[in-house]
C-alpha cells in the first residue's frame, strides 16, 4: 500500500509568481502533496480582507510544473476559504502553509499581514498553520539559509500538529555572512509603525497622499520578543491566536455597572 503523504495547501500574499512562494513549495514537495492557491496580484498589507463586493475569480496555473495550482483574484484569506470549500472540498488540508513573504511580520506587522492572515483563517478552520517570513523585501532575495528551519519546523508541526486555533508566526533575518544561530520561540514584541502620510500632488494638481513611516519598537530591552531573536540572527517562532479578547479586562468592565 502506498505511503499516505500528508496535503499541504501553500498560498501567499506577494501573489503566485513571487520567488518566495515557488521556494516554499519546492521544500514542502519533500514533505507531502502540495496544491497551491494564491493570488494572482500583490496583495501585501491586506491583513484579513475578504472580498465581498466583487466576485472572486480563480484559473488553473502550471507555473509550477507538476504541482496543481490556482491563481485567485481575491486576498489571502479569501484563497484558503475558496481552497478548503472548493478546490479541497473532498479532504481538507494537514497543513496550510504561507509565504514565504519578502519581508518581515515580525512584532505588530502581524496585524496587516495578509501572509498571516492567510495562516490565521487556516487556524479557524481548525487546520495546523505556519506563516513564513523573511526580512528582506527586495525581490532578488535570498531564501537559502531558511530551507532548513522551515522542514524542520513543518516536519514537526506535521508530527506533533498545534493546538487548535493557533498559528505560527515563523520570522528570518536576512542572509547573513553567518548562519543562522537556531530557532527561538519567542513572544511578539511591543511595537507600532509611526505613519507619516507623504503629501502630494498629481499632474492635475489634486492632492494625494503616501503612506510612510518608522517602525518603532518599545522593547528594546527585552531578550524574549521576535524582534530580539531577528536581531540576533535567530529564526524568531511565535504563536498567535485569532482570539483577541482582553481576559483580564473583562472583569473589570463588569464592575462598571454599565
């Protein structure tokens, strides 16, 4: 009898041609059946849209050779429902695999991330999710130096699966003239973006404006957080919930009387 091979579904938000996805699926085809649904668009910074107001087209692609695959014209979340309701609709995914993204969602970026929120909608089907990311943005970036973390990481959460509703947040620095030190779980640092919006004006003269900013981080003491592992050359893991109910606040608004 054949060995059963476990079905990874890959999806991403730089959209289906990003050299960071075909990486990402070279490596799981060493460790299960691949189908990959992505958008066929740049969707960075969409965080958990969904499409409502226009209708969601999806085509077959062989860009990946052998690897069924799926180009899809709405966010990364809405490629893992569309995956799992129509393209899987038969078994679901063992594991939903995103990324790997050009550039890092470490620390709040987690919020706008459409690479996580493709991983986070994964978790509330209650289906095993990682979420890849590299700190670099450039699209000449190198992913070599991740290859081994990333099986050793998948290969675990295939073993050992996650707790349900969960997802990991899986961070690298950029190449580095050394290797990387080693995996460290880590807690999501305290930080914010400073946005300053860019004034402009287009031919006409109308104003626009472009979002800029800093990033700043409130923990720079702190040797437990994703951005203090990245900094030291560590991958950074850190597992993030969907549920973003305030435990501790919720008895001290019953005690307002409202």
């Amino acid at each position: 009898m054949a060995e059963h091979k476990p079905l990874i579904l890959v999806t991403n938000d730089d959209g289906i041609t990003a050299p960071g996805i075909r990486t990402l699926v070279e490596l799981m085809k060493t460790l299960g059946s691949v189908v990959v649904v992505a958008p066929n668009s740049p969707q960075s910074g969409m965080g958990h849209a969904i499409t409502i107001a226009h209708p969601i087209r999806l085509y077959p692609s062989d860009i990946f050779g052998d690897v069924p695959a799926y180009e899809c014209s709405g966010t990364p979340a809405d490629c893992v429902k569309i995956a799992k309701n129509h393209v899987l609709k038969d078994r679901a995914p063992d594991l939903v695999v995103s990324g790997i993204n050009h550039g890092s969602n470490s620390a709040i970026s987690v919020l706008y991330s459409g690479t996580m929120s493709a991983a986070i909608e994964a978790a509330i089907e209650g289906i095993p999710a990682i979420g890849f990311s590299l700190g670099d943005f450039t699209r000449q970036a190198d992913f070599s130096h991740t290859h081994e973390h990333i099986l050793a990481i998948t290969q675990t959460v295939l073993e050992r699966g996650i707790k349900r509703g969960t997802a990991l947040n899986v961070n690298f620095p950029a190449k580095a003239a050394e290797p990387l030190k080693g995996i460290r779980i880590c807690r999501q640092a305290h930080a914010k973006w400073q946005e300053v919006f860019d004034e402009r004006r287009d031919p006409h003269g109308r104003r626009y404006f472009w979002l800029a900013g800093d990033f700043v981080n409130f923990d720079t003491h702190a040797e437990d957080t994703d951005e203090y592992a990245l900094s030291q050359n560590y991958t950074s893991v850190v597992p993030c919930q969907y549920d973003l109910t305030s435990y501790a606040m919720v008895n001290e608004l019953k005690n307002w009387n409202l």
